[in-house]
C-alpha cells in the first residue's frame, strides 16, 4: 500500500518524534520541519500530502507560512491543518480564510487528528484535487490552472506523457509502476524548484500524464532538460535490464527473458 507522506511542522522536538512514530505506525511516510521557512522548503521540494503546521513557530507565525504557501502555484492547494492552543474565533477565521482544511486542538487525542488526516487526504483525492500516488494537483486543480493561464501570452503549457508504461506495469507489477510515476514527479518537480518561479505549476491530468505551466521564455529549455534526464535515468527502473538502443531486455522471477520498450518522457504538446 502506498503512504502518504505527512510533513509535520512543529517547533517542538519531543511532540515531532511523538506525531512521528505515531504516524509512521500507521503507514504514513513523515517528513518533519521545525521552522516555517524549512516548512516552505520542504513543501515545494517533497511533495506532501498534507500538512499538519503548528500555529506558534519560532520564526514566522503558521498563518504566514500557510499565507506563503497559498501564494505559490505548486503549493496552494495542498491540504493544510492547523494545530494550535488557541480557540477563538478570530484564530479560526483567519484560517479558513486561508483555506485551511481543517483545525485540531492542543493537546492532542491522536486518534481523533488521526481520522482529520486521513479525512482531509481522502476529501482531496476524491475530489481529484491530488493524485494519492505522487502527491501532485489533479485534474480538477490543473484545470484550473489552465484557465488562470489562458490568454496570457507569457505563459506556455506543457504536457508530458509517459510512454510505455503500461508494458512497464505488465512486468513489473502496478507498484513499480507507482514508483516510476513518483519518480517523474520528483523530477519534474525539481527542476521547477531550482528554477524558483513562484507561478510555475505542476499537475497530474490522468495516469500517464503531467502538465507544467510555466514562462513562454524558459518552456523549450525545460522541455530539453526534463526529456533528457528522463532518459538518463530510466534504465533505473529496470531490475537487471540490458539496455539495447530503445528496448530493453529484463529478467524477472522464473529466469525468463523479455523485451520491452523503454520508458520516455515525450512532450505531446507545446502550447499557449
């Protein structure tokens, strides 16, 4: 079963460890920030399913950090649930009016933010709001997107397909399949990051398929880079595969050989 990956966001060590191996219990894969900047960090470089932020943080207040996020297109619509000591009505409004998903008091009762973690992924990924496999917007939220982009010449949109997956999955079974989907998404999203343009996107439309929005001026570079070191690294995902041009010759349990296609990264199409 795949994990969702949790970053917590919590100033303090002890309560951090404690939600970690609570968390990592029940299958969840955690990430952990002590700050609101590393928060930041994290968000846009890992990928996560949600967010558990801590409202009182030593450097920039959750609010701001949740504020920050909603400002960036990778990250504005990751789930996000505030834990705080407060209760006032105040507090909480300014938090949905960031679109937070959710509120947990502390102390907390484990089981209870357990379901409002599980609740809050469940709802996005329902919603086709996030891919559950890479963690990525989806369909409904790259829609969106590309109606915020239409009729802006600055703006190009691409989209990238993964070829041959399915021999892939035929072979190796539906969770390699899984890891090969991940891995094209931390790629992609890598490179967005080293790029660090606040409105640069990236989106999951179907099984096989992402969509990057980013500047007309930079759109052919990225199409280069992210083809070719896709290529670069897909004969990784073959367990001792032979390499022979664009086949590849694998075997798997029982000693039987088999030729299939290599995985690419082709860009279908490249539009305004």
């Amino acid at each position: 079963m795949l994990k969702p990956r949790l970053l917590i966001v919590e100033d303090s060590i002890e309560i951090g460890e404690m939600l970690e191996v609570f968390f990592t219990g029940h299958n969840y894969e955690i990430v952990i920030a002590h700050d609101g900047q590393t928060a930041i960090e994290i968000c846009l470089a890992k990928l996560p399913s949600l967010v558990l932020l801590d409202v009182g943080l030593p450097d920039i207040a959750g609010f701001n950090v949740c504020r920050q996020l909603r400002q960036t297109a990778r990250a504005r619509h990751l789930p996000v649930i505030f834990a705080t000591k407060m209760d006032g009505k105040a507090e909480r409004i300014e938090g949905l009016s960031l679109g937070a998903d959710d509120f947990i008091a502390k102390p907390f009762d484990l089981e209870e933010l357990l379901l409002r973690v599980q609740n809050a992924i469940n709802r996005s990924a329902r919603y086709s709001l996030m891919d559950p496999r890479t963690g990525l917007p989806g369909a409904e939220i790259v829609r969106q997107e590309l109606a915020r982009a239409a009729g802006m010449p600055q703006r190009r949109v691409l989209n990238f397909r993964l070829a041959n997956l399915e021999p892939f999955r035929d072979l190796y079974g539906s969770l390699a399949a899984t890891d090969v989907l991940r891995a094209t998404a931390l790629l992609l999203n890598q490179l967005l990051t080293e790029r660090d343009q606040a409105d640069d996107f990236l989106g999951q439309v179907s099984d096989d398929t992402f969509v990057v929005i980013c500047s007309a001026a930079d759109a052919a570079a990225f199409t280069q880079q992210a083809t070719a070191q896709f290529a670069e690294e897909a004969p990784h995902h073959y367990s001792f595969g032979r390499r022979d041009g664009d086949a590849i010759h694998a075997t798997v349990s029982g000693g039987r050989p088999h030729t299939l296609p290599m995985l690419a990264l082709v860009a279908e199409t490249f539009s305004q």
